[in-house]
C-alpha cells in the first residue's frame, strides 16, 4: 500500500472510532490533528479518561504500539498507566471491522472493580427516609387497588 492510502486507511479506522465512542454516549471524539504531535496526546481527543492510540495494520508490532501508546500517556501529562491500544482486525472490512482494546493489566482490573462496586455501599439517612417513604407509598396504592 502506498504511503497516502495507508495514512487515509488510518484516518477512517480513527473517525471510525470516534463515531464508536459519540453512539456509546460516552461524549463527543474527534481525531487529534498530527496524530498526538502537539500538546494532546494519543490519535483521539474524548472525554475517556484514556490516552488513545490507534492502529489500523495488516501486521502490527504489538510491543512497539504498546510502548508508542504508553509514552504517548507519559508525555501527554496525564496518568501514564491510563493507556489504551486500539486495534482493527485486517481481516474484516472496514465498513464493519472486529475492533480490540488492548489496555494495562491493573487498569482493567480497577475498571472491573469500579463497575461492581454498588452505587451506595450503606444507605445514608436521606436515602433510608427516602425508601421508608417510598415503601408507604407503594403500601397505600395497593391498599387502594385491592379495595
């Protein structure tokens, strides 16, 4: 491939994924002009508490994309460890590409972690006065149906 089309290739795959992220609701993406070479790093600007960095390869050199995406974290003066690596699987097509994202170890560990957690751990007092009330509710609008 010739090195225009290849850069071409990669802007779709990065546009992709930022029509990706603003259908998730997770806010709006847009590509990062020279590719990370200012003051924002990574290949997408979101509000993902992550360095993105995309790849969009026939063969990838993974280790090297890793360390290209954790500098990328280091120098953009954010989190170092909040790296992400997104890569489209050459073998499917471009109009509905296999996508993966390869992140830290612990990273993903805390995001599991976050998303199990309740929302609230033990109910405070508004809350227990809030339910107590709601319960009586839910008791008189029975009471009334059944007679």
């Amino acid at each position: 491939m010739k090195p225009k089309s290849s850069i071409q290739k990669g802007r779709r795959f990065e546009n992709f994924i930022c029509s990706e992220i603003e259908k998730s609701g997770l806010g709006s993406a847009r590509r990062e002009s020279g590719s990370g070479n200012g003051l924002k790093k990574g290949d997408i600007f979101s509000a993902i508490d992550f360095v993105i960095e995309v790849k969009n390869q026939k063969s990838l050199a993974w280790w090297s994309a890793i360390d290209q995406a954790r500098s990328q974290a280091r120098s953009g003066g954010s989190d170092p460890d909040r790296w992400a690596l997104v890569v489209r699987d050459p073998r499917t097509p471009e109009t509905t590409p296999s996508c993966y994202v390869t992140i830290d170890l612990w990273q993903w560990l805390n995001l599991l972690k976050k998303n199990a957690e309740p929302k609230t751990k033990t109910p405070d007092r508004e809350l227990k006065w809030a339910l107590a009330r709601m319960l009586t509710a839910a008791k008189d609008v029975i009471r009334k149906i059944e007679d």
